[in-house]
C-alpha cells in the first residue's frame, strides 16, 4: 500500500502551506530530518466497510466480563491469557491510553496504532497477548504530547526494530508535541518528560505534522488541530518548555516572539489531534484520546473536515475527570444534540462521566476494558 508521502521543496511548503508550517520547516532543517507532508483530505472522508478497535492499553480490566453485541457493534472481551499451561502473563492496564485500529474497505486492510500508553512493559506486553502484529501497521498516530500517550514508543521502537514497515509514518499535531513538559495538577508535581525525536529518526520514521486534516493509511483521517468553538474549557494540568536541552525538546523557532521570550507557558494543546474513520452507510467513528480541547469541539471539527454530518460512536478519553458534575451534563447534552449511535468512554473520562451517560442515554453507552475489541460493521 502506499500513503502516498512525497518530499517537500521550500517552494512547496512556501505555497501550500497545509500540514507543515514555515516554524516546522526551520525546526526540521535543523534536525537535518528529509521533509514529507502528510496528503490533505481532499474530496471527503473514505468510507471502510469494517473496523476493528482495540483498546490495547486502558485504565481497567475486568477478566470475567462476557462478549456482548450490541446493534451492529460486536463487543469480545479479553479474559485470561489462558493456554495448555497455566498462565504466565495477564493484560496489563494503566494511566494512559493506547488504540488499535483495524479498517476494511473492499478486499484491502489498514492498520493503525494511536498512542502508546504510559510504558513500554504493558505495551508490548498488550501487544502480544492480543496478538497484534506490529509488521502489518502502516502508520502510527500520536494525539499528543502527554507521558502517559506517548511513554510506551520507544520501547515499542526498540522491541520491534526490524519489524516495521520500512518509513512507517507518524502522524503529530506539530511541533508542541516535541517540547519538555512539568505537570503542575493534583495529586502530585514534577517532570512530566519529553518526546524522543532522536529514537523516531533511528527507527526511520516518517514525522508527519498533520496541522490541518490529513488522510492516514488511505483509510483513516486525523481532524488536524481543533478549534474551540463550544462552552468547553481548556485546562491546563502541564507546562510547556520552549527550547531544546541536548536531543531532547521542541524548536524555538516553532513559536512566536512571545513565547520564546517567556520560554515556559500553560499547554493549550494546540497541536492535539483526533483520529476519524467514515464507516460506510452508519457515519464518522470519532476516535480522540484524551480531548482536552473538549471532546465536543473533536466532533465537530471531525465533521467540518469530513463534510460528513452523521456520527456512529464517539470513542476515547474525554477528559472529564477533573470537571464538576453541572459541566460534565453540560457535555452529556451536548454529546445528546449530536446524536451518536454509541459512546465509549476511556482513559480520563472519569466516572461521574460514565453514570450521568447511563442515566440519559443507556442505550448509546458501551464499557470498554483493556483488552477489549469493537468490530463496526457497516
């Protein structure tokens, strides 16, 4: 398959401006890094027939839950890692959150991995269990700059050196991604870590700023960066570092005068990105990892960028936790004007989330572990 990647002259940086800005182009001419764009969805979002999501790393696991379907969604949940022998390993879950998802459009597949969890030991320890092949992906998504969505990659890199797809992409929201952050909420404060570029380049990765829309592996699109046009707020639990120390951290010359000047701001997630699919005759499956743009806000711009209206599931962390409950139904209504079939939440969604969700709309809410897979048909 080809995602039809292809390089970047300054002119054409210059002129189409699109997934990779003029502050990103100096950054990467300093990394010395090969310029790709990402290919712009143009002409509408492609439908799949199928997809198969699994949620590789999440906050719980339940081993005796049953496999359940619902509508045209097949629930299967992940038990015991049962064999002839007694078990030696079980599903690990974590803070943090990582997807795997499998689509289907006519006789050809795609596989796309979006976030890696908190760490590299309950990754692939997830992987394998769930008996992913890391050799069939064909593209990797990072939503955004969190530890706890992007700690477990380069231990993923370095396990399954020589597995990959040769220029296996990946797809960020820009530069941010890359900057050292601090995290400043409760319960506690302290070095939140930093992105390593140096490890993405040594496992020939293709670093896609996908800045606006973007089709990922054919199959797939990210909404770009989301803009805030609802009620919801943006909280920020971290700090952002604008500099570099030795490999690690973002390019100044990413940001504006501004910033550089103060060399430490609150992270607005500007460069956080969801990831879509138009399933074919049901409408868009809306997958956002954590949502602190508001997970409203993800919707919409999926929709905007797609020119599809219709929403099948919303899917993901919704980053509710740490909002009171009046805010949280606010959310709810506004998830009810848009009228999915089904919502799924993850991660940091929180629990109050989940019982005003039961409470309104039982028949749209699904459970999701870790281990867990959802197959969409259309």
């Amino acid at each position: 398959m080809s995602n039809k990647l292809e390089p970047l002259n300054r002119r054409e940086v210059i002129c189409e401006g699109g997934a990779i800005t003029l502050g990103a182009l100096a950054a990467w001419l300093m990394a010395g890094s090969s310029l790709v764009r990402a290919e712009p969805l143009a002409g509408g979002a492609p439908e799949i027939d199928r997809l198969t999501l699994s949620t590789v790393i999440d906050s719980y696991q339940i081993a005796v839950a049953p496999d359940v379907k619902v509508g045209n969604v097949t629930i299967k949940r992940f038990g015991f890692a049962l064999s002839d022998e007694p078990p030696g390993k079980a599903i690990a879950s974590e803070f943090g959150l990582s997807l795997h998802a499998s689509s289907q459009a006519g006789s050809e597949t795609r596989n796309i991995l979006i976030d890696f969890g908190y760490t590299p030991e309950a990754l692939n320890n997830n992987i394998a269990l769930l008996a992913l092949d890391p050799g069939k992906i064909d593209a990797l998504v990072l939503s955004h700059g969190h530890y706890d969505h992007f700690g477990g990659l380069v231990g993923f890199l370095s396990q399954n050196k020589g597995k990959l797809r040769a220029k296996l992409p990946i797809f960020l929201g820009g530069e941010e991604c890359f900057c050292a952050r601090q995290w400043l909420a409760p319960p506690m404060k302290g070095d939140f870590g930093a992105l390593d570029r140096m490890a993405m380049q040594d496992a020939d990765l293709l670093i896609m700023f996908s800045d606006g829309p973007a089709l990922v592996a054919d199959q797939a699109f990210t909404t770009g960066r989301v803009d805030l046009k609802s009620f919801e707020k943006v909280l920020s639990p971290s700090t952002m570092k604008i500099g570099r120390v030795g490999n690690f951290g973002c390019y100044p010359e990413a940001f504006d005068a501004e910033e550089r000047e103060k060399g430490s701001i609150p992270d607005q997630f500007r460069h956080e990105i969801g990831t879509a699919f138009n399933l074919k005759g049901r409408g868009l499956i809306v997958l956002s990892s954590c949502s602190h743009r508001g997970i409203v806000n993800i919707v919409k711009q999926a929709q905007a960028v797609s020119g599809v209206s219709r929403v099948h599931a919303i899917i993901g962390g919704f980053h509710l936790a740490p909002f009171k409950d009046d805010y949280v139904r606010d959310v709810v209504s506004e998830i009810g004007r848009i009228d999915p079939d089904y919502v799924v939440p993850m991660h940091c969604s929180g629990d109050p989330f989940y019982e005003i969700m039961k409470a309104d709309m039982p028949t749209k809410l699904l459970r999701s572990f870790t281990g867990s897979r959802f197959i969409f048909e259309s």
